[in-house]
C-alpha cells in the first residue's frame, strides 16, 4: 500500500487582515525563535557521540523536519493570498468578512463571520467561506431563507443580522 496522499486543495485564496497578521507571526516565530532553538539542542545532541542510539539527537532532526515544512507551506501560502480588508459596497448582502447572525426553524441563534480557509475556528464560530453554509450565505440578505445540506438531512436557516467590522 502506498504512503502517497494527493495534495489537499487549498481552498479560496482570502484572508482577513487579521488572519494574514497570525500567519506571519507564526512564521516569524518558527523561523526566527522555535528553528535556532531546536538548532542549538540538535548540535548539543550530535556532539555527545554516537547518533544512531542517541534519541534527542532523531527527535530533534524529525522537529526540524516539522519545522521546516511548516515554513514552506506558510511562506507558498502567505504568497499566494489575497488580503481583504475593504467593506463591500452593499453592507445589506453577505459577503466575505461579514458576521452573519441566522436563525433555524425552531428559533435558535448562531453567529458567524464568513473568514478564509486558513483562518477557520469553529470554537471562535469563524467558518470557512469554501463551507456549505458559507456558500449558500453569500450574496444573500437580511431576512432571506438559506437551505443547506448537513449530514442529518436539509437544514433551513433565516438570516437574522448581518455586520461587518
């Protein structure tokens, strides 16, 4: 069986400016604090001798390794997307940046700001504009009726709010 894995699509290329500040500041703290200390504890561990037995020395290369695909990926990645950081011009229609307040058949809440890919957290309730309520929000506007598809069946949300910061 092969270890081979297609790569993942990356998904829409927005990002909030919030969201393109956290990416850098991870990459400046991979490169420039986490990389230099795991550096340092790698040679201290190759000048103790023998490095086939030697488990600080494997566990630090394999860091490195982490380390360093994580840097590719967030320096391709920062490259390649688009900051977002004006206002529509129509505030009353859902769009990319916006806090979405929806309301279900039985007259329960939930908010959400409709983010890029990169930045999604549900626990912050900050979904992924490639989503599927994502996707059927945009272009709406207050007081219509959104449809999705979940796995426990066809959902109905009406949109209740609609902000942007």
């Amino acid at each position: 069986m092969s270890r081979y894995r297609p790569p993942r699509s990356a998904g829409t290329p927005l990002i909030t400016p919030e969201g393109e500040a956290r990416m850098r500041a991870e990459l400046h703290e991979l490169w420039h604090v986490r990389r230099p200390q795991v550096t340092q504890s790698v040679s201290e561990a190759a000048a103790q001798g023998d490095r086939s037995e030697n488990a600080e020395y494997t566990y630090g290369k394999k860091m490195l390794r982490e380390i360093d695909s994580r840097v590719r990926f967030l320096t391709k990645r920062l490259e390649s997307l688009k900051v977002v950081s004006t206002r529509p011009s129509d505030p009353d229609k859902v769009y990319f940046g916006a806090w979405v307040t929806v309301e279900d058949e039985d007259g329960v809440e939930a908010r959400y700001r409709i983010i890029g890919p990169d930045e999604l957290d549900l626990k912050l309730n900050l979904i992924s504009i490639d989503s599927p309520l994502a996707r059927a929000l945009i272009g709406k506007s207050l007081d219509a009726e959104v449809r999705v598809h979940t796995p426990t069946g066809e959902k109905t949300w009406y949109i209740v709010a609609i902000d942007y910061p």
